[in-house]
C-alpha cells in the first residue's frame, strides 16, 4: 500500500459524503423504499463508525503523544464518541420512523464539519510530526482495524 494515513482518510472524507448524497438521492426518488433506506441507512452508519474507531485508535492515538496536538486530538475524539452514539441509535432505530431522515440531517452537518476542520487543521499539522513512512505504516494498521471492525459489526 502506498498511500499514507492522510490520502486514506481524505478519500474516505469524499466517500461518506457521497454516501449521504446517495441516501438522501435514495430518499428524493423512492420515499416510500424503507428497504432501500434501511439498507443505504445501515452501510452510512457502518462506515462512519469503524471508520471513526479506527481513526481514534490508530491516527489519535499516535498523535496524543504530541503535546501541543493533544487538545485538538481529544476534541476530535470527543466529536467521534458523541456520533458514534447517535449512529449506533440510528442502526437500531426503524428507517419507517419520521424522525430517522432528520437524525441523518443532524449527523450529516456534524461530520461534514468535522471532516472539514479535520482537514484544514488536524492533517497539516499532523503531517509536521509524521513522516511519509510512518504515515503510510498507519496507513495500513487503519485498514487492517476498520476491516476488522466492520466484519464484526455485519449481521450474523
């Protein structure tokens, strides 16, 4: 793998933005699919949380032994407990339910502004501490934990 943690993560940034364009996309034209939604709903939530799990536990983790990082770091994930939360009731809420479109709405904003600070802020000075190989090392632990994660949480 040659990619490093910060291209990785970047384009899973652009994927889950995707994904929400799709779900809401999915809801426009078959609001009455719940199927369809529950199904789209259950992948978003998926890949948000192992992602999540895996950006603490590998990137913040590595980053919490830089001081000056540690604040910025525990903000993130702080962000990234607090969604993980409302995502796994949103796993286990019914997609028939009214209020599940606007739960969707209220974490989209949230991780489109985490997404955006975590870019603009984080990975810079992420990368100032980082070097090329050890970034691409995370690169790799990340993958390994979030495929780990995900096939745990796939239904039995």
């Amino acid at each position: 793998m040659s990619r490093d943690i910060y291209e990785l993560l970047t384009r899973q940034h652009n994927e889950t933005k995707k994904s929400f364009d799709r779900l809401f996309g999915a809801l426009e034209n078959h609001p009455e699919d719940a199927r369809e939604r529950r199904e789209t709903g259950r992948k978003l939530v998926v890949g948000l949380i192992t992602h999540n799990d895996a950006e603490s536990q590998i990137l913040y983790a590595r980053l919490m032994k830089f001081e000056h990082l540690r604040g910025q770091v525990e903000e993130h994930r702080h962000e990234h407990e607090e969604a993980n939360a409302k995502l796994m009731t949103l796993l286990e809420s019914n997609a028939e339910d009214p209020e599940w479109l606007g739960k969707f709405r209220e974490i989209r904003a949230a991780v489109e502004k985490h997404i955006e600070d975590e870019e603009a802020n984080l990975f810079p000075q992420a990368k100032k501490v980082l070097g090329g190989r050890e970034s691409r090392m995370l690169a790799e632990e990340f993958t390994y934990l979030q495929d780990l994660r995900r096939n745990l949480m796939q239904p039995a």
